[in-house]
C-alpha cells in the first residue's frame, strides 16, 4: 500500500466512523499519512484524530480507539497502535514496501503529485531581488504540483538575467490588479551577492536550500564535486541510480519490485515514502528548502545503498537484486523529480 493509497484508506475509516454514527464531524478532503516520529511506531502515523477531535467534541484518544476498530481491519493493514495525544500508528503487511515501488515506478516524476486541481488560487508576489524571484518561481512550480492554479509577479521589471541564466520568469510585474483570493509575499533574505556566475543549477540550489530565514552563501563550494556539497551528493545519487540500471542491462538484469532483503534500504523505503508528505509540507509552507533538504535525505540513502543493488563477483542475479534495482530506479525518480520541481537538472551522467 502506498502512503495516497493508505491516506485514501484513513479517510474511508473516518467516513464508515461518521456513517455509523459513532462520530459527528465534518469528514477532510485529506489525511496526512507518514513516517512515524519519534516514540512512533510502525510504517506511517497520521494524526487525523486529533484534527477531528474538537469538530467532534470528543478528546483525540477516543476519536483514535473509533478510528482504530475501522483501521484494522482493511486490506493490506497488519496493525494500528495508538500513541502519544492520539496518534495512529499503522503497520502494513509485508506487501506495503513492494507497492509503493511499483506506484513511484507507474509515476515516475510524476510520484506525489497531485492529479487534479484543487481549486486553490495563489497569488505570488515578490520585490525585484533574485533570491525573492528564485524562490518564488520555485514555490510556484510546487504549488502546482499539489494541485493550485498560481500566479506570480515581480514589484518591478525583473532583470533579464534572471530568465536568461536562472530560468526564472513571472506573468506581470508591478502592483497585480486583481489579486488571488490567497496572496502570498515572497520575500526571503536578500542575497548578500549575485549568484549567475554560478550558472543555473548551483546558483537556484544556493539560493533554495538554505531556510528563508538564512541568509545564502554564494560561494564556488556549490560548483565542487565533493560529498561536503549536497548539490554534488543528490545529483551524484541521480546519475548513480542511472549507471546502476545500464550496467544491470549489460548483465541482463531487469527490475522487479519485491522483496529487497537488504537492511540498508529501510532508510531509502522511508525517504521515499515520506516524499509526498515532504512536498505537501514544502508546499503548504511556501518553503521550498523543505524540498531541497529532503532530497538530501534520500540522496544519502541511496549512496549508502547502492553497493548491493548489483551481484558482485561470481554471484548470480536473483530476485533479491531484482528488487533492489527496483527501489533504486524508484529512486532515482523521486531525485529526478524533485530536482524538477526545483528547477535543477538532474544529469544521467556526472
């Protein structure tokens, strides 16, 4: 089961809850599903019961043990736990792991992207500083992803070189006439210099990947190819992921999700299970270094990893390595497609 198949899931167990009247509230357009955090347990947590529990009129302990009774039960679920204030924690079966690489394989880029608009609108409108339009060309680009209609524009005519170099582009300049119902100002601390000598890629991810409160080092260190450099370390990871399913062809390997047995692929599953949480979270938060940081996290597990994708020596190819392939190249589309969002180039070749 995936984590937009369990969401999907949660929200059936609310609905059967309020259908049968045990609960008296309004049932959400979404549940937010992901990996459990700290004193969690199992493979996700949600905390619908806890955004339930005052339209309920009822504490989120006992809107969890309503919810838990309709949780248990479904298909591909093995258990549901209750922790902390009302948290449900949920264990899939062991066919979980195998569903979520064929959904991120089905999507590819596309992975935790949402399908159909919701209808939001946004306006995005930042003073005429490169960080500023860098990083709203960004936020809009993730906004689309989950599904909004988005509109940017600039206090003034942005500088050419912002499109012709950082790729950055808006639909108007000066004060918007008819503002979005939602308007957002994009205005995070200005770069202490200018960044296109570092050309596209380095320059978007220098000025993306610190927190908006920070203020961003413009330095040749985005440029090394060096593990000190995370830009390196998730391109790096993309272009392994690449070499692994060219040279597992040249072996006559091909990709099968299943069963990896492999203990350091838990933290790349987890990375890329938590990857559409991290995108609504970066979207919901208009905080695109909240994309960036996690592309990190899976760029690192996939490097830790990807020694025992292949068969070494006089090993022969089996199901195993079939699976690992698998969750290597679903992870390569999770970094390919968040570069995107980024607007970073993810190279096959580095």
């Amino acid at each position: 089961m995936t984590p937009v198949e369990l969401s999907r899931t949660v929200l059936r167990a609310v609905r059967r809850a309020v259908d049968a009247g045990e609960l008296v509230a309004p049932v959400p357009e979404r549940a937010q599903v992901a990996p459990p955090g700290p004193g969690g347990r199992g493979d996700y947590a949600t905390n619908v019961a806890l955004q339930l529990a005052r339209p309920a009129g009822r504490p989120p302990q006992e809107v969890a043990r309503i919810l838990r009774s309709h949780l248990a039960d479904a298909e591909g679920v093995a258990g549901v736990d209750i922790t902390g204030p009302g948290f449900l924690n949920i264990t899939l079966d062991g066919s979980g792991e195998q569903a979520l690489v064929a959904e991120i394989l089905r999507r590819g880029a596309r992975y935790g992207v949402v399908d159909e608009p919701t209808g939001e609108l946004v306006q995005l409108h930042h003073p005429r500083e490169v960080r500023a339009a860098v990083t709203a060309h960004a936020v809009a680009r993730i906004l689309r992803s989950q599904g909004a209609l988005v509109r940017t524009s600039c206090e003034d005519e942005p500088d050419p070189a912002w499109a012709a170099v950082l790729g950055v582009s808006v639909d108007a300049h000066g004060t918007p006439a008819a503002p979005a119902p939602l308007k957002v100002n994009i205005r995070p601390v200005p770069a202490g210099q200018d960044p296109t000598p570092l050309g596209r890629d380095a320059a978007r991810w220098a000025l993306l990947h610190p927190a908006s409160h920070d203020r961003p080092r413009i330095t040749s260190d985005h440029l090394l190819q060096r593990e000190t450099n995370p830009l390196f370390r998730v391109r790096y990871a993309h272009a392994r992921t690449r070499a692994l399913s060219r040279n597992a062809a040249a072996l006559g390997l091909t990709s099968a999700p299943g069963d990896v047995q492999d203990n350091d692929a838990t933290h790349l599953v987890d990375a890329l299970a938590a990857y559409p949480h991290a995108l609504a979270t970066a979207a919901r938060h208009r905080a695109p270094d909240r994309l960036a940081r996690h592309l990190v996290t899976t760029a690192d597990a996939v490097l830790a990893f990807q020694h025992t994708v292949l068969p070494l020596g006089d090993e022969k190819p089996s199901a195993a390595h079939r699976a690992r392939l698998a969750l290597a190249e679903a992870a390569g589309a999770v970094l390919a497609g968040g570069l995107s969002l980024l607007g970073i180039d993810a190279p096959e070749h580095l």
